[in-house]
C-alpha cells in the first residue's frame, strides 16, 4: 500500500501522526495567503477561516520517469499524476513485478471533480499546440485507471469511477468483487483529491458542514464542521488463499464488503440517513460472516457535523442491535475530509 496526506509523505509518517495525536491542519498567517493569491480584502473578512491542510508536493511529478514529456505532465490533472505515482509506489511495497507476475492485474480507482482543465483552457497557446483530444485524454475522469494500466503494463480490468466521499471504498469493493469473481488476480484499488486552492483558508457560513475556525472534531459535542484537503492512497489487494501460498506480507484481511444507497429516504440530498446506514453496515457483517461483539474498532467517516456524526452513531447502534461494544473514531480529526480519497 501507499498514499500521501497532509502532514505525510508517506503511510509511516501518517501513522506516526495519528499514534501522536498530531492535527494536520495548520493556521495560516496573512502573508502565507497573500502570497497564495488571496486578497486581502477576502482573507479580512471575520468569517474567512485561515487554516489548511498541510498538503505538499501535489505540483510536482516526475515526468520522464513514466515517459512523459514536460508539456505532456502540464497539462494533466494533478489527480492523474498523484494516482499514477502512488499506484507505482504501491505495486513496488506489494512486492510485485508487473512484467514477472504470473496473472492480471486491475486497477479500480476514482478522483474528485476536476477544476484543473479550466487552468488549462485559459492557455490558448497551449490549447492550440496540443489541441482538445490530448487535453481531453490528460484530463478525463475515465482515463485515470486505464492510465495506470497502460504505464505500468497491468491487463486486469482498468475501472475509474466516481461516488463523491464513498469513491476508495467503493473502489475497494469493487476490485474485492472483481478478485472474487476471478476476473483479476491482483488488483489496485484507491482514490485521490486534490484542492484546487492548497495553501488557502475559505469563508464560512452560518449552516454550512465547514468547520468555523479550522479544526474537525469527529462525535464531540463541539463539532460544527469539517476541512477540505488533498490526499492519495492506494491499496494492493489479493484473494487470500493466493496471498498465503505467495508468501506476501498481509497487513490486513477484508473479511467482507457491501454497498448500498439512500434512496429518497432521508433528511435532504447531502444528509445521510439512519436507516441506509444501518442496513449496509448489517450487510457488511453478514457478508464478513461476522457479529456485532467480534468488533473492536469502527473507523467511521465521522466528518464532524453536527448532523452527520449522530446520525452515524444512531446508524451503527441499529446495525448493532444493541449487543457489543466497541471504539469509535475517524482520522479526519488529523487530516480534515479528502473527498474522494476519504
């Protein structure tokens, strides 16, 4: 596995931070936003929150190493290139050559909405030279799994897809579904977001599921809304039986997955419900084979709003019947809410 955070570069320094109880949203001072390009009669204002996930790194990219040129590299989504390199990472942690390995590899994977290409439309030159096709292709949400493919010469199946903060597991499960159905022996699977304006703060409203002055406080009392950042990770998956004869090194098992939706039955189009909840989380346990009392921990989504964190908890009380205890958490206290990679 591999990924990138704020305040991470990589999964060992991620760890460290959440054993250490680190907060990886920093406050910014006047002239670290000025120098990011907010005026200063925006970042002024008493409702403007100066504070950020400290995400670094997403501006660069080694071009030549995945055989592209400079221009080529410009014009991508920084998404696409965060995706392409972390996937690399990962097949390397796995222990996996691609041209070695004997069956296919797939890559599932998903990114948030893409407000690079119109950065890339305002260099008519650069439109011009390269024309729309390629900055299509650079930019495209369904060419971020095929792009990994084609790089790193995986024949799996290459599926990109989107369900806004569900987008990882989603992508998971589906490559969990794809390896159970023997369609791929390995697979990749993950997301990636990237903040279209990192270093900056953002203007808070009364109601809205912002944080009022920075911090994510996931099922305190206190919570009153969550942060944006940028973040990348990417997992290796393999059907058990196949790993233990492998001899690879398990950092965990999926015992069991499941995916459900709302429906119409719920307070409003972004709020989730207890009943939905409820019912996926009961069909994880069934699909693991498990009881409520076998589990220790749940790492919940916990966005730390004042609607969604009860709901959540009402969700799992249902799922679980009543029976059992365990903890309850979310690393979005330490990182903030990375959408699509959440």
């Amino acid at each position: 596995m591999a990924g990138r955070f704020p305040g991470a570069g990589d999964l060992a320094e991620f760890w460290s931070n959440l054993r250490d109880g680190v907060e990886s949203i920093l406050p910014l001072s006047d002239e670290e936003l000025a120098a990011a390009g907010v005026p200063a009669e925006v970042y002024e204002q008493p409702n403007y929150v100066k504070a950020a996930p400290a995400f670094t790194g997403s501006d660069l990219f080694d071009a030549e190493f995945f055989g592209y040129t400079a221009r080529e590299a410009e014009v991508m989504d920084p998404q696409h290139r965060l995706f392409l390199e972390t996937a690399w990472q990962a097949l390397e942690h796995s222990g996996h050559d691609a041209e070695q390995y004997d069956g296919s590899i797939g890559v599932f994977g998903g990114a948030g909405a893409n407000r690079y290409v119109q950065h890339v439309y305002s260099h008519q030159q650069i439109v011009e030279t390269l024309g729309q096709t390629q900055i299509l292709v650079a930019n495209e949400l369904g060419f971020l799994a095929s792009r990994v493919s084609y790089k790193l010469d995986l024949k799996g199946p290459a599926v990109s897809l989107r369900a806004a903060c569900s987008t990882a597991l989603l992508a998971a499960h589906t490559a969990c579904r794809s390896l159970l159905a023997g369609e791929c022996d390995l697979a990749l699977a993950g997301g990636v977001h990237v903040d279209p304006n990192p270093g900056t703060g953002y203007l808070h409203q009364d109601g809205s599921f912002v944080s009022p002055d920075g911090h994510v406080r996931p099922f305190d009392a206190d919570a009153r809304g969550t942060v944006f950042g940028t973040g990348v990770g990417v997992v290796v998956l393999k059907r058990l039986e196949d790993a233990l004869a492998d001899g690879d090194t398990i950092h965990a098992v999926i015992r069991g997955s499941a995916v459900n939706n709302d429906g119409g039955v719920k307070v409003g189009f972004t709020a989730p419900s207890v009943t939905g909840q409820a019912a996926v989380i009961s069909a994880a346990l069934g699909s693991a084979g498990l009881t409520p009392e076998d589990i220790d921990y749940v790492e919940a989504h916990g966005t730390g709003t004042s609607l969604g964190d009860p709901i959540e908890v009402q969700a799992l009380s249902r799922a679980f019947g009543g029976t059992g205890s365990c903890a309850l958490g979310s690393v979005k206290g330490n990182i903030g809410h990375l959408d699509a990679a959440a």
